[in-house]
C-alpha cells in the first residue's frame, strides 16, 4: 500500500469530483428503475408462468428462455441498435385503417433509456423465476381458503401469496439488486456516463486509469455495503414470526462482549 504508483492524492482528489458524482447518480438511476422495471415483470411472468392456460405460460417461458439465454452486453447493445432496424414506427388502426401517429426510434430511445430497456427486460427473466420460487413456497392450502371464503385469483395472489412469499423472495431480489448495480458499468460501451463511464471519461485524458479505477471500485463497494444493509433489514422485516429469527450483527456482537467480560459475569453474580 505504501507503493507511489498508487497515487493516493490522486484518488482523493477525484473521490468526490463532480465528474464521478453525477456518474454514482446515473449509476443509481439505472440500478432503481431497471430493478424496478425487472421486479414488475418478474412478477408479471411468474403468474402467467404459472397460469393454467398453456399459450400464456408458454409465452413466459419463451420470454425467460430467450432473455437468459443471451448475454445481457448483447441486449444493450441491441437496443442501442434498435433505431437501424426500426427507424420510425407508426400506430395506427388495425385492418388497413389510418395512421394515428409515429414514433421516431432514433430519437426516443437515448443511450440511457437503451440501458433501462436491456437490464430491465433482462432483469424480468430472473425476477420470474424468483417470484415463482416464492409463489411456490407458499402452501397450496392458503390458496384453497382464500378461494372458499369467496376471494378472486388475483385478490388471493395480492393478499395471501405474495406477502408470504416475501420471505422467499426478499433475499435473492436483494443479491439481484446487488448485482445490478455492478451490472450498469456494461452501458458505458453505448455512452452512457454512468461512474464507470464518467472514471474512464477521466483517465482517457489523464492517463491515470489504475487511481480512477480504484475511485470506481471505492463507490461501487460503498454503495453496495449501504444495500447490503439494507437487504439484511429488509429480511428481517419479512422473517418476522418465524422461529429462527437470528440476532442482529449488533446483538451477537453485544452478546459476545457481554459473555467475555469479567466485570459483567461479576455482577451477575
């Protein structure tokens, strides 16, 4: 640690420059409404996943075949493409009737929206699988009570299912979150200048790339500490009732000190 190529001075300088701040947001801003965008389909795919009807649960297993079966650099990379394939697309009336309006592709999907598009779609596909890992875990008798006391399907998976779910779902979907945040570096490729982008923004000027990566690192492992967190809580929160509830990390480290001190066991005596 003590070698200069490190350039410390450097790193502190560009720690909180305004450069890598606003790429932590962007960064942030991706995280939040891909997941967001993710945990919406997952939750949608997992229910037509488990649908009776095999059309609809075959177009979900077909959605989730297809977007994990293709590296998630090539969807963003796709979709920053899109324009190529579809430069405007029109809505219209079906059965040859008028034109309503169009939309021009090559201006409405930005780098950043193209990001959005490719991680969100991609997110879906292992959100599905949470979800109904989730859905699943919740005994089949909650669902035949919820039916006989009148409840609809919908109202049942609302009311009963998912928030039992929650325990099942709520530790996975924090390690997707998690992973996301890393995961949002990949659309620097398309010009999006997230902290990633904004770092190598930096050294492509500077020419100091090792400082600035270890900049990047230092926020990525700051912000992902901070979900850990919150996942932790988070878990906790839904794990209420359950008979091995854990202390916290501050309880067993209290419960440890306690044990090994003297003057405490003196006084309990």
């Amino acid at each position: 640690m003590q070698n200069h190529r490190f350039e410390w001075s450097v790193i502190r300088h560009y720690l909180t420059h305004d450069t890598i701040l606003r790429g932590l947001v962007v960064t942030l801003e991706l995280t939040a409404v891909s997941m967001a965008l993710g945990i919406a389909l997952g939750v949608v795919l997992a229910v037509m996943r488990l649908s009776p009807n095999p059309v609809v649960s075959s177009l979900s297993w077909l959605y989730i075949w297809f977007f994990r079966g293709t590296p998630v650099f090539v969807q963003i990379l796709f979709w920053f493409n899109i324009a190529t394939l579809y430069p405007r697309i029109g809505i219209g009336l079906p059965f040859g009737g008028p034109q309503l309006t169009h939309l021009n592709l090559t201006t409405l999907i930005s780098p950043f929206a193209a990001g959005v598009l490719a991680l969100g779609l991609n997110e879906g596909a292992y959100m599905s699988e949470i979800v109904r890992a989730g859905i699943i875990s919740v005994d089949e008798g909650q669902t035949e009570a919820a039916s006989a006391l009148g409840m609809t399907r919908l109202l049942t998976l609302r009311r009963v299912v998912l928030p039992q779910a929650m325990r099942v779902i709520i530790p996975p979907t924090g390690n997707e979150t998690i992973s996301m945040l890393k995961t949002t570096s990949l659309v620097s490729a398309i010009a999006v200048y997230e902290l990633l982008g904004a770092a190598q923004n930096i050294y492509n000027n500077t020419y100091q790339v090792t400082a600035l990566l270890i900049v990047a690192s230092i926020w990525y492992l700051a912000v992902t500490s901070v979900l850990s967190v919150g996942q932790y809580y988070l878990e906790r929160h839904y794990a209420r009732g359950s008979r091995d509830l854990q202390p916290t990390m501050i309880g067993r480290w209290w419960a440890s000190v306690r044990d090994l001190s003297p003057l405490y066991r003196r006084g309990s005596q």
